[in-house]
C-alpha cells in the first residue's frame, strides 16, 4: 500500500513515512492509492473476530508493507490493555437507537482507541531511537489527553498540545494538564480551536523549522487516526447484524470519515448522518455546497466548536474524482476567498452519503434532559447532538450514535441538563487534586516557534 497526498497525486510513501510527517509536504493530506474493498465473504469472515482481532486485520491491510499482522496483532493487543471493556467498546440499545459507547479508554473518550495505536506504533518503528521527535497537536478538548496518556514518558518524544484557552470544559482541561511528565508541555492558546489547527498546520508547512525539530503529528490529519477508527463501524455492523445508518457528533470531519472509508470498503451501511452544533459549517456545506466559515462560537459542546474541518479535504478528493488539481484550487478559493462552492454533481456524490443537521445548546439540553427520564442513562453533550440529529433523518433505518466522550467530562452541563452530578469514573477518581501545569500564550506564530525550540535546548 502506497500513499499520495490531496493536493499532490505524484507522491508514492510508504506507511511509516506517512505516519511519521502526519500532513503531507504540500499542505494536503496523505490518503492511499488505490481502495480496499473487502468481498461479501470476506466481510462475512471479518463478522465473526473480536473487536482486537478485527482491529488487527483493518489495520494490517493499510500497513502491510511496514509491519507483519502478528506485530500488528501485539500492538493492537497492547494499546487496548488500559481499557475497562474487554471489547474497548460497549454497544446498548435503547428502542431503535443503539449507543456505541467509545469512551472506555484511559481519558474517557473516542480519541484513545486510535491514539493508544498510535503511542505504540511510534515505538515499534523506532521512529525516536536516534533523534528527539516533537509531536505538536492542536486539541478542542479530547485529542490532546489522549495524545497526552499515550506518548507520556516516552523516550525522545516531547509533546506540545495546543487547546484554545478558556473554551473547553474544566475536567477536559484538566485530565490534559495534571499528568506532569517532563516530555508534556500544554499550551492554553488564546484564540479558539482554528487558530490552534491554523498553528500546527503553518509549523507543518515550514519545511526548515519542521526539519530543524524533527516535527510529528498526531491529529486526525494523521491517516493512522482514520484507520483505527474505521474498526468500530465494521465491529457496530456486525453487532447490530443489520443495515444501520450512523450518526456522528462532528467537528473535524475525521471520526465520521472514518465512516465513508468503512462504507467504501464495502461495509452495507445506511447514511452518515454529520451532527453538528451552532458551528454548523458542515451542515451548511453538506446541504447547500458552499463551504464558508464563519465566527467560531463558544457552545456546550466545546469539541465540535470549529469552522475549518479539516478531513473534509479527503472527502473533497474523493468526490472530485481523485483530482489533486481540484483540490488545490478549491484550497486557494477559500485561503484567498474565505469560501467555495462545489459543482452540483460534487454535492450529488457527497448526498450519497452523507445527510447532515445541527443542533443549538438549548435543544442539547432537552436531549440530555429527555434520554435520562426515558431511558435512565446520562450522555454527554456531544453525543446529545447526534442523538438530535438522529430524529431529523427519516430513512426508516435503526441508528448507532457514536458515544464520544463519558458525560463526567461535561459534568457542569450535564448537571443543568438533569440537576445530578456524575460519578467520577474509576480511571481519573483522583483528578480533582492534581495540580495543573500550562502556559498561556498569545496566538502568535513567530512565539510558538520559539517556545518549542526553548523547551528543546
């Protein structure tokens, strides 16, 4: 398997390279060459493993140039030995939705399952034996804990996590700035979450200074986050034992991306249903085929509060006919316009997929409020919104709503929703008396340069 970018088709990496940059050298994102589809019978045979032995297979035929399945087998069986579900996820149903519960791992949310993979196979490509690696990620609450639990005292691995100050919840934050290890350094941003992306991505696309600090990455730009994360989809299908539509609380685009490669290698699925908050650019873009960012919001759901999605920039190839030209212009558009618009037959394709609405804070409540007197169980708010956009599609399919994230990380929304706390879970029962270490930085490029090179001195 050989990998090109969006924005450049005459690029030929292998995995590791891949895995390594993270973004592309051009600014585009690394996808493979060439689909992988499974057969009936293969999808089948893929039916009856366990969650790890599945992983294990998906995984493996993305990167079999690079590893044999039995490695990928041990670390698969290794980054999943910190989670409290022998199956990393847990499915309930309640009447015609069923609730993928994806929050069993160590920072309690959906980020672990592909960021635990992730910590390990830095190890075994011995990508830090020689060389100091810095790893700079920009988070809206989950990726940088997960970042954080996975790579914490690696050798020759810093981390720099970059979360927009004051604009995710209290016990987000602080699961991120409690661990202490000498490797971490949290960066509070002042700006909001685009202006973190926007950072890594220029620190990316500066070759000297990318170079000059043997830079990694490890958002969901990163194309082993994708991978991981298509391995629940196949797992829910087979569970479910039925065609079932998904619906997914959506900011970055990659979770639910995630989904469409899943269904393109031959996964029978429903539709995708994007969920979204106030900051509705997907939903905007889906339904009308204009892509147009806006002022980001500060809501309930801090993860989804975005406005440049980046992986919609995969889906934007693949429906563009795997044109990297394509993709360059509509790129230059919206770094030069601030906008696009897609051809109507561009929208057509993305239809076939996806269906897309949003949901206001005050609707997350009412959901939240509604799913515990129906059902007697809290979920958090991001799950809310696609348990709302749910009830929007009419397709006369059951749904999976992706669990994100425990409710305990929303505790004081939740708290509104229902007037009850949540219990503390057993992985971070001793988070309230941590102390939090971060420094507060302006949104200055030229500032986060140096505060990366200082910390390697």
């Amino acid at each position: 398997m050989k990998y090109y970018s969006t924005r450049n088709k005459s690029l030929n990496c292998d995995f590791r390279s891949i895995f390594e940059r993270g973004l592309a050298p051009d600014g585009g994102l690394f996808i493979p060459k060439g689909p992988i589809r499974f057969s009936e019978e293969e999808i089948s045979e893929l039916g009856k493993l366990s969650y790890l032995d599945l992983a294990a297979e998906i995984i493996y035929s993305f990167c079999k140039e690079n590893f044999s399945k039995d490695d990928v087998s041990k670390i698969v069986k290794k980054s999943y030995s910190k989670f409290n579900h022998n199956e990393v996820v847990e499915i309930k149903k309640f009447e015609d939705l069923a609730l993928v519960e994806l929050y069993h791992g160590p920072t309690l949310a959906f980020k672990d399952i592909a960021m635990q993979v992730i910590g390990n196979l830095y190890s075994e490509l011995k990508i830090a034996e020689n060389k100091v690696i810095n790893i700079i990620v920009a988070t809206s609450g989950d990726t940088g804990s997960a970042a954080i639990s996975a790579l914490n005292d690696k050798k020759n691995i810093n981390v720099f996590v970059l979360h927009p100050h004051n604009k995710i919840s209290p016990t987000q934050r602080k699961i991120m700035t409690t661990i202490g290890s000498k490797n971490i350094y949290n960066i509070a941003l002042k700006g909001n979450f685009d202006d973190c992306q926007k950072a890594v991505k220029e620190m990316f696309s500066d070759n000297d200074f990318r170079e000059k600090i043997n830079m990694s990455g490890v958002n969901s730009i990163n194309w082993a986050r994708i991978i991981c994360q298509i391995v629940y989809y196949f797992y829910c299908y087979f569970k479910l034992s039925k065609k079932t539509n998904f619906a997914v609380p959506t900011g970055n685009f990659g979770d639910i991306y995630a989904g469409y490669v899943a269904k393109k290698m031959g996964l029978p699925m429903g539709k995708l249903i994007v969920a979204t908050n106030e900051n509705d650019i997907l939903a905007r873009v889906i339904n009308s085929g204009k892509y147009e960012p806006s002022k980001v919001k500060s809501t309930l759901t801090p993860s989804m509060d975005i406005q440049v999605s980046s992986n919609f920039e995969r889906l934007l190839f693949d429906i563009a006919n795997y044109s990297d030209a394509r993709v360059n212009n509509l790129m230059n558009e919206l770094k030069i316009k601030g906008s696009f618009s897609l051809e109507k037959s561009e929208l057509d394709e993305i239809k076939k997929f996806f269906v897309a609405e949003a949901v206001n804070d005050n609707d997350t409540i009412r959901i939240i409020r509604d799913f515990f007197n129906n059902f007697g169980f809290i979920i958090d708010p991001h799950t809310a919104t696609a348990v709302g956009a749910s009830y929007k599609i009419q397709n006369n399919l059951p749904t999976a709503i992706l669990a994100t994230a425990h409710p305990y990380k929303f505790a004081e929304t939740v708290k509104i929703a229902i007037n009850k706390d949540v219990s503390i879970p057993q992985q971070i029962l001793s988070l309230p008396n941590k102390k939090e270490k971060f420094d507060v930085l302006e949104n200055n490029l030229s500032d986060l340069k140096k505060y990366v090179i200082d910390k390697n001195l």
